[in-house]
C-alpha cells in the first residue's frame, strides 16, 4: 500500500498549495498557519515513504493503507468546504465564521489522525526488515552513469526468422495470405512483427501477420504446414541480449560479473521481453556481485512456477525496484487497452492531472514528467514508437505482459480511485443523450449504474460498468452543474469537483438539428477549482455557439486553456485585490478566437508557452492589442490566423514554431520574420501571403 499512500500524499500537495494560492486568499475563509501545518506533515510523511519504501513488515503495509484513507480523507474535507465557500460567495461575517470554524475542525482531526500514524512509524522503524541490508535492491537516480542502451529494440538471434518473414510477405504472389507467428506467451510475438519495415514492403498489403502465441490457435484457422515459429534464444544469445541491454554492447567489461551473469540470462529461459525487462533492471542498480546474485537467486525461483506466473515474477523484479516516485505512473498505464499507441502528450497530461508528479524547483510538471517518462522507457518498461524531431518521445505502448502486471498491481495497491479526467461527447438526438458521464460510451438497460446524488441541481448520473469497476469511489464524490447544451430542451452534464481535466467534444457530424444550439460554460466553472486542462472542441465553429464566463480567469491551476476559435471573456478586474492576485502562473498553453493579447492579459499568463489565435473577422491592431504579442516573452510556438492583411506585429524573439495562416503577408516581410527569430526551428504557412515568389535573403531563413 506504500505506492497508493505516496499518490494520495503527492496528489494532496498538490491540493494545499491551490488552497494557499494567492487567488484563494481573497476567496476562502482558512487558517493559513494550520494548512501550512499539515501541508509540513505531509511532506514529512512523503519523503519518509521514499527514503524507507523498500523496507518491509505487516506494520508497515498496515500503517501504509491507513495513511492512504487519511490522505484521501483529508482531500475530500477540503474539497467539501472550499467548494461549499466558492458557491456560498456570502458577505456575512457571522457565516464566514461558522465556516472557517468547521474548516479548522476538520482539519483538525486530520492532523491528529496523521500524527498518530507518525508517532507508531517511529515505534515500528526499529523493528523493520532493510531490504537494503538483506536483499540488496538498489536503485540509481535519475541522475545515473548507467550505461545508456541502444535506442532500437534488439532483435539478438531472429535474424533469419526476419528475413523468412520478409521473403514471405514480398514474394510476387497476390492471393489474399495470412502468415501466422508462433511464439511463446505473447512474449515474441511483437518483437518480429514491430521490427518489419513496412516501407520495403511495397504494395503487398494482400498478405497479412496473424500473430499468435500457442500454436494450437493457428492451427484449427488452416495453418498447419504455413506458420512462422520463434523459437526461444540459446545461452549464447541471451547473454548477448542481455549484455547490450545493461551495458549497450554484446559482452560484459566486468569480469567478475559475467558468470553471475551467464546464470541470469539463463534463468530468463531464452524469453526477449523477461531478458529485456532485468536488463533495464541491472543497468539501474549498482554493478555489484552481491546485488546480482540477490537478481539471479530470484529468477531462478520463479522460472520454478508455470509460464505466466513466472514471467509476470521476473517482470515485478524490475518493478518492484523501481523508485517510488516512478510506480503510480508505471502502474497508471493500466487505463490504456492492449497495443494502443499512446501520445506521450495525452500521457504526461493524465499523470498531471492524476497529481502523480512531485514538483521539482525550476522545472515545470510537464519536464519533470518527461524525465519519469524518460527513466522508465531507460528501463524498458515502456516502449518507445516515436520520436520528435527535437529528440522527446512521440508516441509510446506497453507490452501486454507489462500491462498485466499493471492491473495486477494497482488493483493490489487500490491506486486509482477516483477519476480526475472526464471526456464528453455531445449526442446527435436528444434520445441518445444517455451514455456514460466519464466516457461518453452509450449506456443501455445492461449496463448502467446509477450513482448517488449529492446535490439537488444535477440530476443522478450514470456511469458504465467499465468505470464503475475502474473506480470503486464514484459514490463519494460531489456533483455539480457546469456545462449545459441548449436547444429547445436542455441537456446538462454533471461533472464532480475534484475533477483535474476535462474535454468536450462534439461528434454531430454537421447535424442540421444542433446548427442553432448553444454551449453554456456558466460562472459555476470555478467550482472544478482543481481544474488544469480544459479542452473544448467543436465540429461548428462560429464565435456566438460557445459561451465562456470571466470566472475561467480565476482558475489559477489552469496549464492548458483550449476553446477553440471561441472568444474568451475579458478577465475579472477587482483593484481591492490587485492585480498580482489573479496571475495564472502555471496556464502554458492557451487557444481561442478573437484573442485580446491587451496589457492586463499579458500580466495574467507571463509563462504561456504555446499560443493558437484565430481571427474570423478583420482585426483591427487597437482593438486586439496585438503589438503587445512581443511582450510574451516565453512563448515558443505560435498558431496566427488573421483573415486580412498583417502588418507592423512584432514577435517574440523566443519562438521556435511559428504557423501563419491567412495572413497576406507581403513575400519582403519575410526577411524581417527570418531575420527577427533565432531561435525558430518550423516555420509553417497556410495561404499566408500575397505575391508569386520569394527570394530569400542569406543570412534570415537560409544561413
């Protein structure tokens, strides 16, 4: 339970530091000293999981899991009273204070409930047993000299499988063929396939991989003498394979390590994925004898046990020494179904929003996550698909076996309990408006699970069978009335407080029916006041369909802003609060039509990184402010449709994308935007500028 109480820890820092956010000051009735005061606890209580997570006794697991109930229950008391004082709003001094005194209460008890787990951890310490001591799990920092390993998945002792697989899929013959592979536990069965280069494949798209781990599948499908089988790897090539995983090349330069490690690479039974997976192991742990022999001990236990049970034991050696920091997300690829391609974008956003990462100084949650991304590809634990062109991971998957062992270990840790995402799609008749409030999946009689209504304005949602068993804590949550469809009839979606992102979508395909609907995003936006992405996309984008309060601009946890070409409000000015108060500091990422770049927004979002702009009407300078863009001074990638003439803007020297679309820019401007970005790396234009041809001055784009 270690792994679920550090998550709610991490998730409720996350928590208090919003509570003590500038903006809150002016909105929340609370004692400040006692929320720094638990928030010390807290922390306390965090770091002492990291520095004694890999020490075990029935004591510990137990104080473990009643620490993860009393975090989750501290989070639950502060979204109960800030959410019952931001839709208060009341002047009464007597009920601010009856507020605050309830607040204090609880918090209270929260506090004391915490120091008594403290107190007994201290009792316990002495008497754990140190796996440091006893079983030698070592585990580097991110910061390790481990020896990187090679980018390319290795394919140690299938090259001439490979090439049989090649020749069979280009050879000149055009009957439909489907070419089985046979390997064992599904363990191979990516390797082979993953490794093709379907570019030199040609046209043969009329031959298809049917990949299969037991043979006694493909043969009832007619495949009994035209079948590929990957056999198991020889000692030799295991040793290989094991050897360009821990030190990126085929033999060991430690001497004293190679018997010890011969033994290992044996003990993996000639399976890649199991040799892989300790491989990432040994390269992130110190390079000791007694440490090996602690890893060869225990494969050699499991190989003792049947097929899956002793893979899915080898694997957990690698999890299981992983630093704990790194487990809820590991575990967190769970949600993700067998061989999906996964954004590494839509990853780090989830684990974001889950509260997962611990805040480091000096970087954002976004770089912090991309080195826990980075750490467990390193490992093996994930795969990589894809690269930028600046050299991050693109896209990434999950070895089906690894995913079991994610199920496997989450549902031990009781991990993931409440949702803090929520996708939502509109329906394109009001009688198909029944589907599943964190999903959108369509709901029926078999599978619809009502949940309890906490508040009288949102009528009883319901969820499919799916989440419900994802999510065991549905019922405990508030729900709250925030967007609203209207068209004759309204149609509202409840969404519960702690949510930390949320999409909307439209899938009406053009509908007719819907053309005249409107979109309400009423002022009760506020009440999601752990909200970090909001994300609305619609297939009709005219200006009057979406409607956005001022309130968006009083959501300080807000990274990501995204409302398509639909305007955004004017911010909220109140001089008695000043203006530093309401600076969203962590809003990285912002998209909407009409965008007023004025001196007041400029002030709200000093860290906006990403900007998409798009002006359906001409523009005029003095009305959108646009020559303060300059003056975003940490933006990098700049999305700008005019739809008339752009003249006389400056950009920010700090961008290194920049998208023009629409702009009918003369073809001489473009010196002056080559030779005022240094740093721009893409430069992308979409009928973008006026005049039959360019010639490009050395020096600006050509240099």
């Amino acid at each position: 339970m270690a792994v679920a109480a550090y998550a709610s820890l991490v998730s409720l820092t996350h928590v208090l530091d919003n509570v003590q956010h500038p903006v809150r000051r002016h909105q929340l009735r609370l004692d400040t000293g006692q929320i720094q005061s638990l928030q010390e606890k807290v922390e306390f209580l965090q770091g002492f999981l990291e520095l004694h997570s890999q020490r075990i006794s029935p004591e510990m697991e137990d104080l473990a899991k009643r620490l993860a109930v009393v975090a989750d229950e501290a989070d639950d008391i502060i979204d109960f009273h800030v959410v019952n004082q931001l839709r208060e709003k009341s002047q009464d001094q007597s009920l601010h204070m009856v507020a605050l005194s309830s607040f204090c209460q609880d918090i209270d008890n929260i506090i004391e409930k915490l120091d008594s787990i403290m107190k007994k951890l201290m009792v316990v310490k002495e008497e754990w047993v140190d796996v440091q001591e006893q079983r030698p799990i070592v585990s580097v920092s991110m910061g390790s000299t481990a020896l990187p390993s090679s980018d390319k998945n290795t394919m140690v002792g299938f090259d001439e499988r490979l090439l049989q697989v090649v020749d069979e899929l280009t050879r000149d013959e055009f009957d439909l063929q489907i070419l089985p592979i046979v390997g064992w536990e599904a363990l191979i069965k990516a390797s082979v396939a993953d490794e093709l280069d379907l570019a030199k494949l040609g046209e043969c798209f009329h031959k298809l991989l049917f990949r299969k781990r037991l043979l006694d599948v493909a043969r009832p499908l007619g495949f009994d003498n035209h079948y590929l089988t990957v056999n198991f790897l020889d000692e030799d090539k295991s040793w290989d394979l094991l050897c360009e995983k821990v030190f990126a090349q085929q033999s060991c330069p430690y001497p004293e390590l190679e018997e010890i490690g011969r033994e290992i690479a044996k003990g993996c039974r000639g399976l890649p994925l199991a040799i892989v997976i300790i491989g990432g192991l040994l390269s992130k742990s110190n390079r000791t004898r007694e440490y090996w022999e602690f890893v060869e001990e225990n494969v050699s236990s499991f190989v003792k046990s049947g097929d899956d049970e002793s893979c899915l034991k080898i694997l957990s050696l690698s999890y299981n020494s992983l630093p704990l920091h790194l487990k809820p997300c590991f575990l967190y690829m769970r949600v993700f179904p067998e061989d999906e391609t996964i954004k590494a974008s839509k990853l780090i956003k989830l684990w974001i929003s889950e509260g997962f990462l611990k805040p480091v100084e000096g970087k954002s949650l976004e770089e912090v996550a991309e080195e826990y991304l980075k750490d467990l590809t390193d490992r093996n634990l994930i795969l990589i698909s894809k690269w930028t062109r600046s050299g991050k991971i693109k896209i990434c998957n999950i070895h089906d076996i690894l995913r079991e062992l994610c199920v496997r270990e989450s549902n031990r840790e009781h991990l993931i309990r409440v949702p803090k995402t929520q996708y939502i799609s509109f329906p394109r008749r009001p009688q198909e408006s029944h589907a599943c409030f964190l999903c959108s999946h369509k709901l029926d009689r078999q599978n619809k699970i009502h949940l309890q209504q906490v508040f009288a304005e949102v009528a009883s949602p319901s969820v499919c069978e799916a989440c419900n068993n994802v999510y065991p804590n549905l019922n405990r949550l508030r729900w709250v009335k925030v967007f609203e469809l209207v068209y004759n009839q309204s149609f509202t979606f409840p969404h519960h407080t702690k949510l930390r992102c949320l999409e909307v979508n439209d899938y009406r395909c053009h509908d007719e029916y819907w053309i005249t609907g409107k979109l309400l995003l009423p002022s009760t936006i506020s009440l999601l006041w752990n909200l970090q992405f909001l994300d609305v996309d619609l297939v009709y984008e005219f200006y009057d369909m979406l409607v956005v309060p001022s309130e968006v601009w009083e959501m300080p946890k807000l990274r990501h802003l995204k409302v398509g070409v639909h305007r955004l409000p004017d911010p909220l000015t109140n001089q008695s609060e000043g203006q530093d108060s309401n600076v969203m500091e962590n809003l990285s990422t912002l998209s909407s039509g009409a965008f007023k770049c004025s001196e007041e927004v400029v002030k709200r979002v000093p860290n906006l990184k990403e900007l998409h702009a798009t002006y359906m009407e001409f523009p005029q300078d003095d009305r959108y402010s646009l020559n303060n863009l300059v003056q975003l001074d940490k933006l990098e990638s700049l999305y700008f449709a005019y739809y008339s003439h752009l003249e006389n803007i400056t950009f920010p020297t700090s961008l290194k994308k920049l998208d023009l679309s629409s702009c009918y820019i003369p073809w001489d401007k473009m010196t002056i935007i080559g030779s005022s970005l240094p740093n721009l790396e893409v430069f992308k234009l979409y009928d973008a500028v006026s005049g039959q041809e360019w010639n490009p001055i050395e020096g600006n784009f050509f240099g």
